[in-house]
C-alpha cells in the first residue's frame, strides 16, 4: 500500500472544482456534476452510468471490480446536491472554490462534497496505478439527498436495485471526524444510526365569520394552541443502544460522571458536543411554518402549521400518537415528508477496519459509534438489507465548529484535513 501522495494532493482541485458546479436543490439540477465525476471516472478507465430519475437530476453509479469476486461489494454512496447559499451573507463567492487560511470555501465542502471529492482522490489513483480493492466496490453519486432522496437514492433504490442488490455495507456522510475533547483527546465519530424525520402538516378547518363578530370556532385560535402545546413539551428521555454505547465510551475515556440512564446533568461538561448528544436522547418536535387567513378582518376557514419531527429508532408510532394529542380535537395531520429510522450494530470486521485505518494515521484516535439527529441517503440504502455507517473521514482543527457549518455560512473543510481522509479511506478501503 502508497501513501496515494497524488490523491492527496489531487482532492483539493477536486473539491474546487466540484464546488463551483452549482447544485443547490432544487434550482439546478445536477446534470452538469453527475457528467463531470463520469468524466472523471473515464480518464483514468473506469466505466461508469448516468441515470436519471427526471431530466437533469442525474446520479453517476460505477462498479470497481477487486481481487475476490466472492466477497459482497461495498458500497461508497454521496450526493452531488447541496442546500442554496445567499451569497450576500458570506464572506466569500459560496461557489467560487476559494482557496484561503488553510481551507477549501464554499457550499458543498463539508456537505458532502468533500467526501465525493476525497472518494474520486482515492479511486483515480488506485486506476492510474493498477491497484484494485480486496473487494468490488460500487460507487453511487447521487441526486436530490437535500430534498429527502425522492429524485436520487430513493428513486435509485425502487427503480434500479440491482445496481446495489448484493452490497452488504456501505459507508457515506457526517461519520469519521474527529472532535477534541480537551488536552489531546480525539474522538471519531462513526455514524451507526440515524433518527427518522417526520415532517407533518397540522390542520384547523372551520366555520369562516367576519373579524368583528364574536366566534365560538377560529381555527387560528384553535391551530396556534395545538402549535404551542407541541413546541413547549419536553419529550421524555429515550436511551437507544447506539447512544447508550456513545455515553459508555466518552465516560471511560473522559473519566467523566456520565449516567447513560441520565445524561442530562453532564451535557453542560461537554461544551459544544453538548448541543449534538441532546438531540439524540429524546424525540423531537419543533413548529416551523404558519399558515391562514387572507385579510385582516375575516377569520378564515383554515389554517395550517408545519412540524419538523424527528424520531429515534423504533420511536416512531409513539412519537406521533405524542404529537395528536397534544394537538387535540379538531386537528388532522397530512405528511409532507416521512421516511425511517436507521439503527446498525457498532462491530464487525468494517468497523474494525475503520478504527485501524484511523488510529494508522492517529495515534491517538479514539473511535466511537454515535448517532445522528439529521437524515442522510443511508435511509434509502439500508432498506436494501445494506448495513449503513458514516465514515468520512477528517481531521479537524480542536476550535472548528464542524456541526455548525452544515448548511451554514461560510462553509469551509480545512485542506490537511482532506488530506489526511484520502490517506484513510486509501488504508481502510485496503483492508475492508
């Protein structure tokens, strides 16, 4: 095995020019970047297809062939997408690939282009120098994951399994960085599960009437009492055995009091993880659109509120059976986006390779599963039977606020960073 000097040197070019392909969802599709990793691909002989589940949102798979063709294929999955940047709120061009401190700016570079960058890094030096993995790996970069998957991975999987029918595990997005928890304490976080989104339309119909009159049936009264008893409940306390593990793991290697059972009293310990680990010890949900009326002087007929759920594995039906009655009478509820939970064991020769591919390039890395409050394209994927981790890994300086720049402003991956990921997906796609 290489240090891949090329790889790591290539990823940054990679990255920049990746970024500067717009794609924010759903205003530009991601055509133009599915034909730029397919050429990508082609340049240094691999074969790839570009699938599209309407005009313009493309997906670009391709299948790597390794050494033992009895061993089941992984699969290595990101998305071409990414959310829209207001320009005018930035420090720099949000598509302009910028180059400054240390750091490659702009949308995408930690969701999740990087991670697409540093797979073509890693992939493209392997064909330039005949390498081949111990086992096929199939390569899947994929639409509309910023909109739920519905274009992308989602569609992939109902119309074209058998791209993906005889992977077993896959790995992809927000796992493998790393977060300093004082002195030279560096922990990886591996992504083993996931919370299921829920994102529900509560709505008040009645009887409309003249603003001036007194009326027993405003459904603006009706909805905005419904809105406020959902978003003031304190959901209770749900350990699932991902978290559980987390907890176990950060008491021994912190020395901290941690209760699994309790965690609450050591959140304000943890600083800035503390924000990460409290949206994954409980179910959530939170208002975030209001809708009715359109006059000031008539009270309408309907009125509608959006709540932005988010349930843990298993938690589902409860969750909801929460949310309609705290609603109460006279509410009814559609769905605008529902899709799972996704929950795997944190063991197995994969994660073994994870923490040996790391801990070759730190020492002092110390891996640990956790689980993830958002949703990721693993929701599609592990409906195939496919056992989903995310392991993207980064090296990140002790005062980033890495989570934060999800989505954020000024989004930004620091370069020794990516570099040392190409070095680690290099060991761990070498002995996986």
């Amino acid at each position: 095995m290489t240090s891949v000097p090329g790889a790591a040197t290539e990823v940054v070019d990679l990255l920049v020019d990746l970024v500067r392909i717009n794609t924010s969802n759903p205003t530009h599709p991601e055509r133009p970047a599915a034909e730029w990793v397919a050429a990508k691909l082609d340049e240094v002989g691999i074969a790839s297809q570009i699938v599209e589940s309407e005009p313009g949102r493309a997906s670009t798979i391709a299948r790597i062939e390794g050494s033992d063709p009895s061993r089941p294929p992984l699969l290595i999955h990101g998305h071409l997408d990414v959310v829209p940047a207001d320009a005018g709120e930035w420090s720099v061009d949000p598509f302009g690939g910028e180059i400054r401190d240390g750091f490659v700016w702009g949308r995408g570079t930690v969701d999740m282009k990087d991670m697409d960058a540093m797979t073509l890094a890693v992939v493209r030096d392997w064909a330039r120098s005949g390498r081949r993995p111990p086992r096929d790996l199939v390569l899947a970069f994929v639409a509309d994951e910023e909109a739920g998957g519905r274009q992308g991975a989602h569609w992939l999987v109902d119309n074209h399994p058998e791209l993906f029918a005889d992977c077993t595990e896959a790995i992809s997005e927000v796992g493998g960085f790393s977060v300093s928890v004082g002195g030279d304490l560096r922990l990886y976080m591996i992504q083993t599960a996931e919370k299921g989104i829920g994102w529900l339309k509560l709505i008040a119909e009645g009887r409309p009437g003249h603003g001036s009159m007194l009326h027993d049936d405003n459904v603006v009264t009706r909805l905005a009492g419904a809105v406020s008893r959902i978003g003031e409940y304190d959901f209770p306390l749900v350990m699932t055995d991902t978290v559980r593990a987390f907890l176990e793991h950060l008491a021994a290697l912190t020395g901290l009091d941690i209760d699994p059972d309790d965690p609450e009293p050591a959140l304000p310990k943890l600083g800035a993880m503390a924000r990460m680990i409290g949206a994954t010890i409980r179910n959530t949900a939170n208002p975030t659109m209001l809708s009715a009326g359109y006059k000031a002087n008539v009270i309408p007929s309907r009125a509608e509120a959006v709540i932005d759920t988010r349930f843990l594995p298993g938690q589902e039906e409860a969750l909801l059976a929460k949310v309609q009655e705290l609603a109460g009478a006279g509410i009814s509820h559609e769905w605008i986006v529902r899709d799972i939970a996704v929950e795997t064991s944190y063991d197995g020769a994969i994660v073994d390779s994870m923490a040996q591919a790391l801990r070759s390039e730190d020492p002092g890395a110390q891996p640990v599963p956790y689980l993830m409050s958002g949703g990721t394209d693993a929701k599609s994927f592990s409906t195939l039977g496919i056992r989903c981790f995310g392991f993207a890994p980064l090296l990140l300086p002790p005062d980033l606020d890495f989570t934060a720049l999800f989505h954020g402003i000024d989004e930004r991956v620091p370069i020794e960073g990516l570099e040392f990921g190409v070095r680690v997906l290099d060991r761990f796609l070498s002995n996986c």
